[in-house]
C-alpha cells in the first residue's frame, strides 16, 4: 500500500524526563497483555489533555520499533492537523466512512518511521453515526492485522457518546484526567458510561499534575508536565 508522506512541522523533541514518562506509559500498556492492540483515549471534557498523551505515546512505541497508526477520531473538534503544523490535509476519516475516498488515500506515512496517521477530514453533521457504522469496524479490523497498536484519539466521554462507540470495538481504554479540574463524581460518571462499551479500561493518566514541591518525583517529573501540558488547548 503506497501512502501519501506528511512532516510534523511543530513536533518539540521531549526530553529526558518526558521520555521517560511516556516510556513508563508504553510499559504498563505492554504488560496489559499481547492481546491488547486497539486503545481508545478519552477524557472527561475537553482541553484535558488527551490528543498530546495519545500522540506522544505513538511516538514512543514507534521509536522502539513497534509499527503504529495514530486515528484522529475527533470528527467533531480535531485539534491534531493545526498543533502539529502538517499543512493541508486534503483527505481523513470522514472522506473514507462516507464513502467518498478509499482508505490508502485517507492514511498518511509520517517522518516518524514506523508511525503513521489518519487525520479526522472535515468535521460533518453526523459523527457518532459515521464511527458506529459497519465501514468503521471494519476499517479497525484491517489494521488490527497490519500494525502491533492501533491508537484512537475520541472526543471527551463527558460530552459526546463518541467515544464509547469507538471503545466497543478496541482491546482497551484510557481515561485522561486533568488534576485538580475534575470532580471525583464525573470521573466515576464517565468511567461508567465507558464499562458500558464492555471494553477493558487499562486505567487513567492523571494529567497536567504540579508536582514541584512534592519530593524527588516531584522535582524530576514536574517542569515536564507544566511545560509539555501546560497550555493544552491554547492552539487552534
């Protein structure tokens, strides 16, 4: 399958702390099970976090030799084509559950190697409809064959059912939380709605933690999520 190649024009390099980071994440998950290749991320509402973790974590399973396609499955407020600065994407998501273009045209090799894409296309009216029609499963199913992980970025479960309609047909989930912005209640409300799917939830990332004061782990990992989450949501 040839594939059109983009460039991530505003990728920042992590450094060590935040590889780090990512590679404990890439760890936990690889013990989840071999079994689990298709994960849905999530969150309570938006702005938390969740399409820097699933992109940053795609980096980091590539980077180790793990062929990976990352799935902006964020039909309704994608954020990924502007803050990575790819240019102009002419075909995503959308074009190929519509119909309107075939999935080889829809998915992009990147200059990460090992990584590739697939941008959520123009935003439609109906897009809870698109991600639980059949092409959508079925389109899921082909990768699970191709890739050893399969990441897909969902809107906030807080807001839209997206998600969970995603979850149903993924290995696992996970639920990012941005600290000291969401209720213990909604995130047992949302985490709810998820077990609803019957999909396996791996767990939660607490997200955007200030941790400065907090002893070594604190000193060590808290510039990091200040700096790399910080202004999550702040570009268009």
């Amino acid at each position: 399958m040839k594939m059109n190649k983009i460039k991530f024009e505003k990728r920042a390099e992590l450094d060590y702390r935040a590889n780090e980071a990512y590679k404990t994440l890439r760890t936990n998950i690889q013990f989840c099970g071999s079994d689990i290749k298709v994960i849905t991320f999530t969150s309570c509402t938006p702005n938390e976090g969740k399409s820097s973790v699933s992109f940053n974590l795609a980096v980091s399973f590539a980077q180790m030799g793990k062929k990976v396609i990352l799935i902006d499955a964020d039909l309704r407020k994608s954020v990924m084509v502007g803050r990575y600065k790819v240019g102009a994407v002419e075909y995503g998501l959308t074009h190929y559950l519509s119909g309107q273009n075939e999935l080889d045209e829809v998915m992009l090799e990147t200059d990460i190697e090992n990584m590739d894409v697939i941008f959520a296309g123009t935003f439609g009216p109906n897009p809870a409809e698109l991600l639980e029609h059949q092409r959508f499963h079925d389109m899921v199913g082909m990768l699970r064959e191709v890739y050893d992980y399969v990441l897909i970025d969902t809107p906030p479960l807080g807001s839209v059912i997206d998600s969970a309609l995603v979850a149903k047909i993924s290995d696992g989930a996970v639920l990012v939380i941005e600290s000291n912005a969401i209720s213990y209640r909604f995130a047992k409300d949302v985490k709810a709605q998820l077990e609803k799917s019957n999909c396996r939830i791996l767990g939660a990332i607490l997200n955007k933690v200030q941790l400065e004061k907090k002893g070594y782990y604190g000193k060590y990992y808290g510039k990091y999520y200040g700096k790399y989450y910080g202004t999550y949501g702040n570009d268009n």
